[in-house]
C-alpha cells in the first residue's frame, strides 16, 4: 500500500461555518450559533475570545484549561473543529509544533495560513502530525507584487513538490475579487485542495461584496460539482 505523503488527500466533504462569520461574538457564542444554524463543523481562526468573561483567546498559547473547556462546548453542541487559520505558522519547529501539537489534540484536521515562507517547516509538520496544511489567498494587491498567493498558480507551483497533504485553502471570494473565476482555479488546482471558503460574490471587482450562495456570478454548482 502507498504511504500517506504519497495519497491523494480524504475525499469527505464536510460543509460547515468559519467562525469569522462570527466575529462579533466569541468562539463559545459561534458555536452555538452555528449548531443552531445546522452545521455539524467549524473551522476557529486565531485570536477570538474564547467566551465572555474570560480573557483566553483561540490559538496554540491559550492553555490547556481553556482548551479543555473549549472541547466541552463543541461536545454540548455536537460540533467538530475541522479546520484552523487562517494563521502564521512559524519557521522556528518548536513553535510550529506546538501548534500541530494544539490542532492535533482537538482533532483538527486542517490547517490554513500563509506563511509561505516555513513550507519546509510546514512539510515536516504534516509529516509528523498527520495534518493537511492549505495555503490561503487574500485578493490581489496593486501595490504589493511580492503578494502572491492570490494567483492559484502561484500556489500550485509552491506545493505541487511538496507532500501531498499540503495544497490550496480556496477563498472562492477572493479569487472573484482578483478577477479569477473560481472553477478555473479549483481544475488547475484539482488534488491539492485542502479545503474551501466558499463566498458568491456579486461581480469580478476588487470591491465585490459577498450575496447569497446562487445569487451571484461564482457559480456555485459549478464549483459544487468540481468538489
């Protein structure tokens, strides 16, 4: 049988909530909320509070006490954590496996930053933990050319080397807002998709704003079929 590095990554498709849909609230409140919206999953970002009163926010340092209770209120609401980010992960391995470390002990199975710059880190991380990393784009920055990620091909050309746990976190909005359509970016990307944050939008302009899924010009069953 091939080794994990050599397999395609899991075909489960599990739609859930990002949290920041939420972030007004705390990570206890967008749990909630979430679960009484219908979703079965969350993926957390870095830095929400964890509940009100307390002064514990999401992420690698907050503690096992405040992790502890965070596990306690996704087990209330029947929630799973499947993904993490978007996050730094740092070139140093000792701060980055603590945060693999973190994720793994709250069966995170993804997750997605930027930091371009520790895929070596990264690569070894994935290998130890057994966890997908999925490189996430923002929109494209006029006065920025060293930004690159927004450019799918920019990001298949950094992993299509790499582990095959290692691959794309397709932010379907930003795409749009770089002029990408979002199914052209999904093929040339096909087998390093780690994950989706999937947005319509309701034009190709870096001022796009987000519509109701359908409603705009992502095209939605396209992208749900590509999965």
């Amino acid at each position: 049988s091939s080794s994990p590095e050599t397999q395609n990554p899991p075909t489960e498709f599990m739609m859930g909530v990002q949290a920041w849909t939420f972030n007004r609230f705390t990570a206890f409140e967008a749990i909630e909320q979430a679960a009484h919206a219908g979703s079965k999953y969350i993926e957390f970002y870095p830095g929400q509070k964890l509940r009100p009163g307390s002064e514990a926010t999401l992420g690698q340092d907050m503690g096992d006490g405040p992790t502890a209770e965070l596990r306690e209120q996704l087990a209330k609401f029947g929630l799973r954590p499947v993904a993490f980010g978007v996050t730094g992960i740092s070139t140093d391995p000792a701060r980055a496996r603590a945060l693999f470390q973190w994720a793994k002990g709250l069966g995170i199975q993804v997750i997605n930053t930027e930091s371009t710059e520790a895929l070596d880190t990264i690569e070894s991380m994935v290998k130890e933990f057994d966890i997908k990393v999925g490189i996430h784009n923002h929109p494209r920055r006029a006065n920025d050319p060293n930004y690159k990620v927004w450019d799918p091909a920019y990001v298949l050309s950094l992993v299509k080397n790499r582990d095959r746990r290692i691959g794309s976190c397709a932010d379907t909005g930003h795409w749009v807002r770089s002029g990408i359509k979002p199914i052209d970016a999904l093929r040339l990307l096909r087998g390093r998709i780690m994950g989706c944050h999937l947005k319509d939008l309701n034009e190709f302009a870096p001022s796009a704003h987000d519509v109701p899924y359908g409603t705009g010009i992502s095209d939605i069953p396209a992208i749900l079929n590509e999965f």
